[in-house]
C-alpha cells in the first residue's frame, strides 16, 4: 500500500482547504428554504469523489433530498466489496447568536476545523473519499471494490431511504457496510462502535373534560388532565429505573462478559460527565453504569409536555386535556413493531379514573448490532491500532440512525470508522472537527481496505455473500 501518512502529511492544509469549501455550503435538509444548498452539497462531494477517481452520481427517489452513490468496482469478484455509508446533510444552525464564527464560514482554530458539519458528517465522508483519493493515485486501484451511499436527509430522520433501498439495493450490494457517522471515546482514547440503538415515538393525548373548569367551582371534585398525565408518565418506570411495560425486556440481547469488559475499560469520569451535562445526578436502571446505560440497555424519555394555562400571570383553571411526547432507546433484538402495541396497551390500562387517553404513533427505526468477534469488526480495529497508535476499544452509540435499514436491505453487517468526540458540539453552535483526529481518520480509512483483504477476513466476508 502506498505511504498513507506520508499523503496527510504533505497534503494536510489541501484536505483541510478541500473540507472547508465543502462545509461552506448550507445543507440543511429539514428547512425548504436550503433545498438549493442540499443539492449543491451532492453535487459537490460528487465532483470531489470523481476527482479522487471515483464513477459518482447524484441520485433521487419519490422527491427525496438528494444523495450521491460513487463506486470504484475493479479489484474483481474475489474481493469484498464495501459499501461506505454516510450523509452530507447538516443540522439546523440556530441560536446563531451562539456561533463564535459564522457556521457556513469554516474556521480553523485551536488545532479544530469549525463549521456545521464539520463533524457530522461531511469530515467524516470527506476522510473516506481522501484517502481513496491517494490510494488510486498512487497505486493507480484499490484492494478493495468500493461503492459510497451518502444520503441527503439523515438529520431529517431518512423519511425516504426505504424507498431508495428497495429502488438501489442491487447496486449498494456488499459485503460488509462501513459506516462513518459514528464518534470515538475521546481523542486520546479512540473507540470503534459495535452498536447503534433503535428509536419509538410517540405522543400522548389525555381528556378530563370537554373544555377547562373553573377551579374554584369544580376543584377537589373534578378530574384534572395535566396531573393525571403526569400521573400517567410516573408509572412508565419502576423504582429500579426499568421500564415498567410488561414484555418490554422479552428481547434484549445481555451484554457478553467481553462488551461488559470493554466498557469497564472506558475511563469513564461521573463527576466529569455530569459537569458537561449540567445535570446534578445519573438516574437511570439500577445495576447498570451510565455508560451501559446509554450504549447497551432501552430508554424511555419524555421529550414534552404540556397542558393548561402556561400564560403570563395566573388563570385558575383544571386543563380539560394534556399531552406528552414520549420516546424509547431500543437495543438489539427489540423490534418497534412488537413494541409499538405493549405501550398503546400500558397506555391504555394505566390511564387514571376520569381520563380518555390516545397515542399517536410517529414511526420507529430497529436497533443495529454487529458482534465484538465479525471479521470487519476486527479489521476496523487493527486499522484503527495501526493509525492511532493505540489499541482501541470497542463501545456502543446510544443514539440512532437508518444502519439497521441499511442491513436489512443489503444483507450485510455495519462496521463502524468515526472520529467524532464528544466534546465536538454536533448539533449544537461552534460544532468543530478535531483536525487531528480527521487526519487520524484518512489513515485509518485507507488501512481498512486493506485490513478487509486479509484471506481470514476476505474469505468469512464472501463465505456471506447469497
């Protein structure tokens, strides 16, 4: 293999110049307004993929934002074929009044590329892209066949990418997907992630009474909705943090003693944590640490709620209805599907005395896990190893993403290569890219395709393909 690092060392103001220009274009997927910058993001990243040597093209289904597919097909049907997945969306970018610079006029500084995206997720694409950029330049091929799917709307939550799996499945075919939208422990502690969690979400609808009540007239006789929605959502855990929904366990996959072993080696700081939280205390599930809890076990959370008067001043009233938001973490092998209806039913056998209740479904996405021992898993950490210098650990991501879709649709497992740290403020003002940890990335990308060519791990790859 041609000399990786030798290439980010002499190109690194190039790449991140390259980046910057990339990160300058407003692609923001959730508001019409950028539409224009969504589609000039594709375009662009499909330019930067063809001049690294790559067969690129935007692509769309049944109005979805644009994504780009790019291949490289010429190690022959004896190698793996990977298929890279990521996405060129952004994030909204408000309270901009937070911004120390302008969010689409990347700034270098503190060692830090800053702009929306930087991180999530155009540097983490654009590492994957630099690196087969050198490679077919100076080797003139890859060890590896190579297809990209960089979606246009995962921060819009992939309304459409169902659709465009069952439209492109037979292209994206591969043997392993490799995921770089991902995050590391911390800088000096790089990471891989094994798993990503599913997601429920719902919404509560509870009706005392067909309009508000007087307070002095009908209190201490009348049923009062926001109380006994409150009442309601008390129930949703028991004193042990569980999620009190009988069923809800029936399918969660146990940590193996290995997954329990690597997080216990995580250097983990509680009081360190809880400062960049804000919060004062860790709830959650007895017996679990905040890290397994986030990574390895289900959630429940209520992300609203309101009801009543929430005026200026006071208005003596019994609020008539209340509702909630509420959402579920799920871990591998709990199914939406199956879940959806324990909690319509808990909903409807807990509502309190007087109280109508409703739940609106707002759709889910599965759980996506991927065993320590997966010979893509062990070529990604050697790869890691080799780039950081370090051996790195094997963790879990507590939020969720289309992976799992993506792994139905392609038969294939997730590997994951990010280098996102936590204190990079995605999705927040001055979200930032760690420049050394993205040169780290470059290397590391290029290191994978050809740990992927090892014969054990070629073979049991290919041993897959149907």
């Amino acid at each position: 293999m041609a000399d990786i690092d030798a290439f980010v060392k002499a190109e690194a103001e190039a790449l991140v110049a390259e980046l910057s220009e990339w990160c300058a274009i407003p692609s923001i997927s959730t508001d019409p307004a950028y539409a224009d910058g969504v589609r000039r993001s594709a375009e662009h990243l499909a330019g930067l993929m063809e001049a690294a040597g790559l067969h690129a093209e935007v692509l769309s289904v049944d109005g979805s934002q644009p994504a780009v597919y790019a291949e490289w097909l010429g190690a022959g049907a004896d190698a793996p074929t990977i298929t890279v997945y990521g996405h060129h969306d952004v994030q909204p970018v408000d309270p901009i009044e937070l911004w120390t610079t302008a969010p689409f006029d990347p700034t270098v500084r503190d060692g830090c590329l800053y702009a929306r995206g930087a991180s999530d997720d155009k540097g983490q694409i654009h590492f994957q892209v630099a690196a087969v950029r050198h490679l077919l330049a100076a080797d003139g091929r890859l060890p590896v066949n190579l297809k990209f799917f960089v979606e246009g709307e995962e921060e819009a939550g992939s309304p459409c990418i169902d659709g465009f799996l069952d439209e492109h499945a037979e292209r994206l075919a591969c043997d392993v997907i490799f995921v770089s939208d991902t995050g590391m422990y911390a800088a000096d502690v790089p990471s891989l992630v094994t798993a990503v969690r599913g997601l429920m979400y719902f919404q509560v609808d509870l009706r005392t009474a067909a309009g508000d009540l007087h307070s002095g007239e009908f209190g201490g006789a009348a049923p009062n909705a926001a109380a006994a929605l409150v009442e309601l959502l008390a129930r949703l855990k028991d004193a042990d943090g569980r999620i009190a929904i009988p069923g809800w366990y029936d399918d969660v996959v146990d940590l193996t003693a290995e997954e329990r072993a690597q997080f216990a080696a995580l250097p983990f700081d509680a009081e360190a944590f809880q400062l960049a939280a804000g919060v004062s205390a860790l709830p959650g599930e007895r017996g679990f640490s905040p890290l397994v809890r986030i990574g390895g076990r289900p959630s429940a959370d209520v992300n609203g709620i309101w009801g009543g008067y929430t005026g200026v001043g006071s208005k003596t009233v019994i609020p008539a209805e209340a509702h909630a938001k509420v959402s579920f973490r799920l871990v591998a092998d709990q199914d939406p599907d199956r879940l959806r209806p324990l909690f319509e039913r808990w909903v409807a056998g807990n509502a309190p005395k007087g109280a109508e209740v409703g739940v609106r479904w707002f759709g889910g996405v599965k759980p996506c896990m991927t065993a320590l021992d997966h010979p893509g898993n062990q070529a990604a950490w050697r790869a890691v190893a080799r780039s950081w210098g370090i051996d790195p650990l094997f963790t879990r991501e507590g939020g969720s993403g289309p992976e799992r879709a993506l792994s139905d649709a392609l038969g294939a497992s997730c590997v994951y290569l990010g280098v996102m740290l936590p204190d990079d403020h995605i999705h927040a003002p001055d979200e930032r890219l760690n420049l050394e940890n993205y040169f780290n990335g470059v290397r590391a990308a290029a290191y994978a395709y050809e740990e992927f060519t090892r014969p054990e791990v070629a073979e049991a790859l290919l041993a897959t393909r149907t």
